[in-house]
C-alpha cells in the first residue's frame, strides 16, 4: 500500500514538471513500473485461514506452544500471528501491527501474556526480523523478558485492546 501511495505521489509530481508532448510515453513506463513493483510484491497474510487453520487445531487437540514454535520456525507468518492471538488474547491485527513494528521489545509482550518459553519467543523475534537480529539485541531482549511479568504483560495488551476499541491507535508500528 505504501509503495502504490508513493507511486501515485511521484507519478503526479512527475506529470506535473513533464512536457505535453512525453506524457502519454510518461504516464505508459510509470504504470509498466508501478505494476511490476505491485506484481512481485508477496501476497498480504491470509489470517483468515489461519484463524481457521488454528481453530481446527484446537479442536482436535494439537494447540500448544510447540505448534506456534514450529509455525514461526517455518515462517508461516499468518499462523504465527494467529496462534499468538488466541494464545494471549489479543486481536491479530493488533499483533500484525507489533511484528511489522520497528520495535522489537514490543513483541515481547504478547508473547509474555501468552506464558511462552524464550526458545518460542527466540524464534517469533527471528521470523519478525527474517534472521536479521544481532545476538546483543537477542541478549538484551531475553533479559528484558525475564524480567517482565505475565500480569505487567497482559496489562499492557489490555490497554492495546481498549485505546484500538475507543478509535485511538495506542500502539504505532514506527
């Protein structure tokens, strides 16, 4: 979404400065662009299935933390979330916001109010990152974990939950 806002942006302004005569030629190698940028973008995560992929493993008896652990290890974004989400009971959306975040130490969180084990917690923070977090920032963040209380944890989703409800977005993902 962001890239199609910036596309629009730059394709006014360059419309804008473009001599009559290069328009058409203009506004034609601007859309072959856009559209290619558009087109190799992976598809947004269908959490809709993953509701109901997680649901159906509920029933028959195989939620735990070790099916988050394994989702998040094979970088099965959509489950993740959506098995974080029932486990702590936080809407997904809330947890889209945390894992696209700048923000690391926000996913701790969650993943505190849910009573995960760090290897768990280790692995969501990988996913979040594609493997790119630095041991010390692993370090840092595993202390910080530690000292985190479940309740202080689930507090602090609450409120997440309730600024979301009231229209305020408490949580931004800068």
């Amino acid at each position: 979404r962001l890239l199609e806002k910036a596309s629009e942006i730059v394709r006014d302004r360059l419309m804008r400065i473009a001599p009559n005569a290069h328009r058409d030629e203009i506004q034609q190698i601007l859309t072959g662009i856009g559209n290619a940028v558009v087109d190799d973008l992976p598809p947004p995560p269908d959490f809709e299935h993953a509701i109901l992929v997680v649901q159906r493993m509920k029933q028959d008896g195989e939620f735990d933390e070790i099916a988050l652990l394994q989702f998040a290890q094979d970088q099965q974004y959509a489950e993740s979330i959506a098995t974080l989400s029932l486990m702590c009971a936080t809407p997904h959306d809330i947890l889209d916001k945390i894992f696209q975040s700048d923000r690391s130490e926000a996913l701790i969180i969650p993943c505190r109010a849910a009573g995960l084990g760090w290897p768990t917690v280790r692995a969501l923070l990988q996913t979040r990152s594609k493997g790119l977090i630095a041991s010390t920032e692993l370090n840092e963040l595993k202390n910080d974990y530690g000292r985190l209380s479940i309740p202080t944890a689930q507090r602090v989703l609450r409120f997440w939950c309730v600024q979301k409800a009231a229209g305020k977005d408490s949580f931004k993902a800068e």
